[in-house]
C-alpha cells in the first residue's frame, strides 16, 4: 500500500487541491502524485488549520523559503511576533515556524494559525522544556509522555509541520559533545542531551517515535526530522556525531513512509563552502531523496550581523545540489532575537537564494523569471521590473528616490541603453 492509501488526510486533501497545486507549481498532476508517493515531495497542510494554504515542498516543484519568528525570555512581546508573521508573509515567506519559549505558549500559536495562510512550524520540545521551567523545574524533568500530549495538542490545534529531534542517540551526542569545536548548538538537540544525561535513558523522541507518528498520521502533521547534531561550527562539518544522525533520519523517513506519514530532513547548520555540494549529495543519498530543509548553510563562521548573506551564499549552492526548502537566516543570527526588519532581509536573502539555485539548475520558471526581468531592463520598464522583482516595494522606492526620468541616477544621461536606443 502507498502512503495515499495509508494516510487517507493526505489522500483527501490531494484529492481537493491538486488541480491547484499543479497550475500553481507548473507540474502534472501525476508528478505531484509519484513523488509524494515516494517522500521525495510532501504536502504541507493540517486540516485543522482552517485557512492553510496546502503547500508542496520536494522537488520538482518550487523550492520554498521559511521564516522563524518567537518570543524568547528576554523578548516577549506577541504583538511584534504577529507582525513579524505578516512581515514575512508579505516579503515572500512560503512557511513560518513559531519557534517561541517564553509567554502562554498556546495562545500565541493559536494566534499565530488563525493570522496566516502559510503553513505553520513549531518545535514540540519548546513547548515541553518552557512548562517544566514555568513549574520552576528543570527544562530536562519531562517525561515521555509529556512530548507525547504537547504533539498531540499542536496537532490538534492544526500545526502542520513540527520538528521532532529523533535522530539525536546517546551515542552521537556524545561524540558531538566530546569531539567539536562547538558541541551540540541546536536547542532541542542540546535539552534532549541533557535529559538522557539525567535520566541515563535512549532519546524519547526515538524510543516513541511510533506514538509520534500514531498522532501525526490523524492529522497530517509532517515530520520535519530535526537535526539536533548540526555542525554549529565550519570545524564541525561532517563528522561523525553529524553522519550518525544522519543515517538515522534515513532510516526514520522510511518508516514514516511506510506508515504513511510524510517526513522532510532538517540539514546544516555551518557548513564551508567547499563543503557543501559534498553534504547536501550525501544527505539526499542517505535519506532517499527526502525533502531537504536546511538551515543555511552558513559558509563562514565570521559575519556576525550579516549571516543572511552568508546562508544565501551557502543556500543558493545547497539549491543547486538538492535542497528543496531554505529555512531563513537574519542578520540578527548570533546575536539577538530578530526584529521586524531582520525578518524583512532574512526573507529576501533566502529567496534570492532560491532564485540563484533554481536557475542554475535550469528550472524553466526559475530561467523565465531572470530573462523577463533582464528584457524590462532592455525596454527601461520600471514597473515591469517591479513586478518582476524579488522585492518590488524595493525598486519602487529606490526608483522614485533619485529620478523620474526614463533613466536611472545610476548613469543618467550616460545611460547604455539610452544610448543605443538613441
Ligand atoms: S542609467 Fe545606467 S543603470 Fe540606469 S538604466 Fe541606464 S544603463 Fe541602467
């Protein structure tokens, strides 16, 4: 049996959207059909969450960018926290992950899934760690069944995508502890070290992992399997603890499927340049060509303040290589929690990512794009380059900033275009 036979949500909701998915991603209908059957594409969309825009990530279709927004304990303000989700819809966000550990965590999420189309992501283990600490315990006290009902009620509550850390074992852990120049940087890889320290016991995510699929298949929910023992520093790229994890997703993405639950893998993390090509080929090979989503990659550990540019730099050569969904990096990374501004340049350097990557691989739609734009430009079509524009307001603004006339203040009258038409 496939997956549309064994997740009859999926099948459904396929059933209704998929006239639409094709026009919107340029595929046949039978391409979305095959590769959601083989987990190499999945559909972002729990019903529950009422007005979700069902949302492929997987090749061939589109590759799709993420947003992370959330309070933290030294910023927590949920009004900035929506508007920074309508931010990042309006910059071009395809998904948003509230990634939140401090306020009423539930009230915020619910706000968030009833202010926004675009699929919505959390971390489960937040959820679970901001309780134990509100009890005023430690974040690592939960129990097994306590990630169990926080799973259940994000899905519930219509979450459409989660990241469940299942591949992080006592052994890799260890070794990334032991061995790194940065040891486990991940959140919910580093909670979930601590706890089977304390408790001396496997990874819960792991030894429940049926339990979590049990829930995500009612629902829909697709598994982002995280990965908790990304390389945090260049030094740290792809060594053993990295590896481990990662031949562990595999095999978890392929149990998940044949349960018929949908899975993506989470991806570095900090990865140099030279690098990357060599990572993103093996993680595809280990985990069957899985929808990939990747943290960056970031190329360089030395640009504090500018991070989005080294994630777009290592995102557009992940994009060449496979990765099928970029999850944004702000220039806030590293430094604090981002602002609504940092949203705005997260998404845009993620997209341009996208952008680069996909051309280069010779998407049809991607190649159009950059010719059409490059034609305005021929024809000095302001508005047409505008609407061609990763970021229109932009060009609209910086236009009308310095000149009115069919020119730009670039050259002015020593425009090389003027000068041919002339
Ligand atoms: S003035 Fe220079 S930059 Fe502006 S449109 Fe003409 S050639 Fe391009």
């Amino acid at each position: 049996m496939s997956i549309l036979e064994k997740n009859p949500v999926l099948n459904a909701l396929l059933t209704k959207h998929l006239p639409s998915l094709a026009k919107r991603e340029g595929l046949t209908r039978q391409a979305i059909l095959e590769a959601v059957t083989q987990g190499t594409m999945v559909l972002l969309a729990n019903p529950g969450h009422l007005k979700v825009l069902p949302t492929l990530i997987g090749r061939p279709a589109q590759v799709k960018v993420n947003a992370n927004i959330g309070t933290s304990p030294f910023m927590c303000q949920v009004k900035t926290e929506i508007r920074k989700l309508k931010i990042a819809a309006k910059a071009g966000a395809h998904a948003v992950m509230d990634l939140s550990t401090a306020g009423d965590l539930d009230e915020i999420r619910l706000q968030m899934l009833s202010s926004t189309r675009l699929p919505l992501g959390t971390v489960p283990i937040y959820g679970v760690a901001q309780r134990m600490v509100a009890a005023g315990k430690d974040p690592a006290d939960f129990t097994p069944a306590d990630i169990l009902d926080e799973i259940k009620r994000q899905a519930e509550q219509g979450v459409d995508f989660m990241t469940v850390h299942c591949g992080v074992t006592l052994r890799g852990a260890e070794m990334a502890d032991k061995d790194r120049v940065l040891g486990i940087v991940s959140r919910g890889g580093s909670i979930l070290f601590r706890w089977m320290r304390r408790h001396r016991k496997e990874n819960p995510f792991l030894t429940h992992y049926q339990e979590i699929l049990d829930i995500s298949l009612k629902h829909n929910v697709v598994l982002s399997l995280g990965d908790g023992l990304r390389p945090g520093a260049g030094a740290d790229a792809g060594d053993g603890a990295q590896w481990e994890e990662v031949i562990t997703l595999g095999q978890l993405a392929q149990q998940a499927l044949a349960f018929g639950v949908q899975t993506m893998i989470e991806g570095p993390g900090h990865v140099p340049l030279n690098l990357v090509e060599s990572q993103i080929k093996g993680i595809k090979r280990l985990t069957n060509g899985a929808p990939l989503y990747v943290l960056g990659p970031l190329v360089t550990d030395c640009a504090p303040g500018y991070d989005h540019i080294s994630g777009a730099i290592g995102g557009a050569l992940a994009v060449v290589n496979g990765a099928d969904f970029l999850c944004y990096l702000t220039p806030a990374e590293h430094l604090t929690l981002p602002g609504e501004e940092d949203v705005r340049q997260g998404v845009m350097a993620s997209l341009i990512a996208a952008q680069a990557g996909e051309s280069a691989t010779g998407s049809p739609r991607a190649r159009q794009r950059d010719l059409d734009i490059s034609q305005a430009r021929m024809d000095l079509d302001w508005e047409g380059m505008a609407r061609l524009a990763l970021d229109p307001d932009m060009v609209r603004q910086r236009r009308k900033e310095h000149s009115q006339e069919k020119e730009c203040a670039m050259c002015g009258k020593f425009c090389a275009i003027r000068m041919r038409e002339d």
